[in-house]
C-alpha cells in the first residue's frame, strides 16, 4: 500500500510514518514545516519506500503514482501553534482538506481525517461519545481551529455522499510522547520541560479541569487499525483515564524526581474544564483500547525530553 502522510513531519504523523514504513507500506510524506520539524523524519531519509515532499497543502498537492490512502493530519494542533498561526490553521483545515480530499478522489484512495476532541468545544455532555454534537464558541480564542476540524468533517462527509469516497473520520484526544516541542504550549511537554529544567511547573487555573492523556504509540495503533478497517467513523481514540491537571503535573514532578515547585497562572479563555472519550465504538468496531499505563507512557517520554534538553544544551554552549 502507498500512504500519503500529509503533515507526516509533526509530532503524530512521524510516529505514523514510523509504524507505516514498519508495517512494510511506502510512505510519501508531506509537510510545510509550519509547526513539524524535518528532524522528526530525518532517520527516514534514506530508507527505501519513504519520500519527503515539502508542500503547503492549503496551496496544493501533488504526488505523482498511485496512492492506496491519504491521511490528513497538516494543521497547527496545539493551543499555543493556532493562536499563533490562526489563518494558517484554518487555511489548514479548509483548503488543506479540500486539496487532499481531491487528490484521494483523483487516485481513488481511502481518505483518513485527523479530526479532534476539540469539536465537543467545552463539553455539556461527560464524557463525550461520537454522538455529542458539542459545545463550541465560533469565535473564541480556539475557535480558529475547533471550527477549522468541524468544518473539515463536514467536508470529508460530504465528499463521501456526493462522490461515494471512501472516508474515514477520527476524533483525537489529547496525545503526547516523544517528539513533542519543548515550546508547544501542551500540558505534558510544558510539565516535563520546565520540571527538568528545574524551574516552577505551571498549571493553569487551580489544575482541577480534567484530561485523558493517550500515549502515542496506543493512539497509532487506533489510527492503523480505522485505516484498515474500511470503517467511515467519526470515532473517539484517546485513553479515558482522566486525570485533573494537577495531578498530572505532580506525576511528572514526581518521575523526574525534580525538586521543582508547581506554581498557578491564569486560565485560557474557552479551556475546556472536563475531557474524556468514550471509546466504546472504538472498542467494538476496531477491538482497540490503549493498553500503555500513564506512567510508563511519561517515563519515555521524560526520557526523550532529557534527551533532547542535553542536546540543546550541547548546541548553546557549543561543546
Ligand atoms: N496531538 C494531539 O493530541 C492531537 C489531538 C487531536 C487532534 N490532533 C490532530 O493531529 C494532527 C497532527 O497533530 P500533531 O500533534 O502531530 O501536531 P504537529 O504540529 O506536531 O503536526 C502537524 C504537522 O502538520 C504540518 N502542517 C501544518 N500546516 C500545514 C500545511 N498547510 N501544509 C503542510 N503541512 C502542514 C506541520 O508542519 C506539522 O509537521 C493535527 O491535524 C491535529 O489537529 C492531534
């Protein structure tokens, strides 16, 4: 199978690209390097069925041969990368949609959209099922991408009804593991980052809203498994074990054995206060459920943010 991994140099799409080239598929990957990092999929450079196109699918896309899948997952995903990068962000979700959902149709491939928890918004209904239409501000200060992945499914649906394309929709939860920027703005690299660091570890709000955080390799897993499934979704994949954020930052402090203090700062705007798949679809139709525990899944990932500190360390002081 020839897999079109459209934001394949971010965080989520690299793993994929791993799991993909794993799996013996042939991976073309496309990124613009917005928020993703060539660095994610330099150890790939040179492995035989693995092609590295830079392109702006808001722009265009283009891959020449046949294509067995297109996976849709290019847009700014963390709450800092879309305030920073709003119009890209929906540029990314509309015109990135519209152009990889054409190339699927033009090479009659399966089409996978990354679609996202963030479609419930700030939810009414605990914990969210596929069914729950959501709870969203159209023009708050996560709107720019809440309503870019609404709209992308609403797309990818009617890309389905009008043309019969074979589409398959996910709804993400909050991931995390390796590979995640020091600079994201996400809970978990934040966390991790600054307890390393040794600096105060800052939670937002009083840390009482709640997440269920999944580990990167269980969220692969899910996305392979709808990928082949021939399964239209929407369905959930995240791990429903919900933690409040305090209790996450006190975990990570506690991992790292870090003697850093966990300090208070204001909360974003429309933070959502509760978050927790159901993923009983997900568990009938695809027989998967995350089996990683949370804290074997930060355990790894400390261990890849250490890493990655050492070297930029390395860098700035040029040893
Ligand atoms: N990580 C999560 O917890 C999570 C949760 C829900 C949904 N998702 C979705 O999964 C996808 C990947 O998220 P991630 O966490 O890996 O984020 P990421 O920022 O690490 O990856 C996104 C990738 O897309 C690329 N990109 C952005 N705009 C592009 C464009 N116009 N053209 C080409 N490439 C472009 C970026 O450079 C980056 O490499 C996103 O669509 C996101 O909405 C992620």
């Amino acid at each position: 199978m020839r897999v079109v991994v459209a934001g394949g140099a971010g965080f989520l799409g690299s793993h994929l690209c791993d799991r993909l080239l794993l799996d013996g598929e042939e991976v073309v990957c496309i990124d613009n390097f917005l928020t993703g990092r060539k660095s994610n999929v330099e150890h790939l450079l040179d492995r035989p069925g693995f092609e590295l196109l830079e392109q702006d699918v808001a722009e265009r896309v283009e891959v020449a041969g046949t294509v067995d899948a297109v996976l849709e997952f290019a847009s700014p995903a963390s709450p800092l990368d879309y305030a920073r990068y709003p119009i890209e962000t929906l540029k990314a979700g509309a015109h990135g949609t519209l152009n990889t959902l054409d190339l699927a149709r033009a090479k009659g491939a399966r089409f996978l959209l990354a679609s996202t928890s963030e479609v419930y918004g700030d939810p009414l209904v605990h914990p969210q099922e596929e069914s729950y239409w959501g709870h969203v501000n159209p023009i708050g200060p996560r709107s720019m991408y809440d309503e870019a992945k609404r709209f992308a499914e609403a797309l990818t649906t009617a890309y389905r009804n009008r043309h019969g394309l074979d589409t398959a929709i996910i709804r993400i939860f909050n991931t995390y593991g390796p590979r995640m920027r020091t600079d994201d703005g996400r809970a978990i690299p934040a966390f991790v980052s600054q307890a390393l660091r040794g600096e105060p570890v800052t939670v937002a709000g009083d840390g009482m809203q709640t997440r269920s955080v999944c580990y990167v390799d269980d969220l692969v897993e899910g996305i392979v498994r709808m990928l082949r499934s021939g399964l239209p979704g929407p369905v959930n994949l995240g791990n429903p074990h919900e933690m409040t954020i305090i209790d996450t930052a006190r975990l990570v402090v506690e991992l790292i054995g870090s003697d850093a203090p966990i300090t208070f700062v204001p909360r974003p705007g429309d933070d959502p206060m509760v978050r927790r798949p159901d993923i009983t679809l997900a568990r009938q139709q695809l027989g998967w459920e995350p089996v990683v525990d949370v804290r074997d899944g930060l355990v790894r990932t400390i261990e890849w943010f250490a890493s990655e500190l050492a070297t930029e360390a390395t860098g700035r002081t040029g040893a």
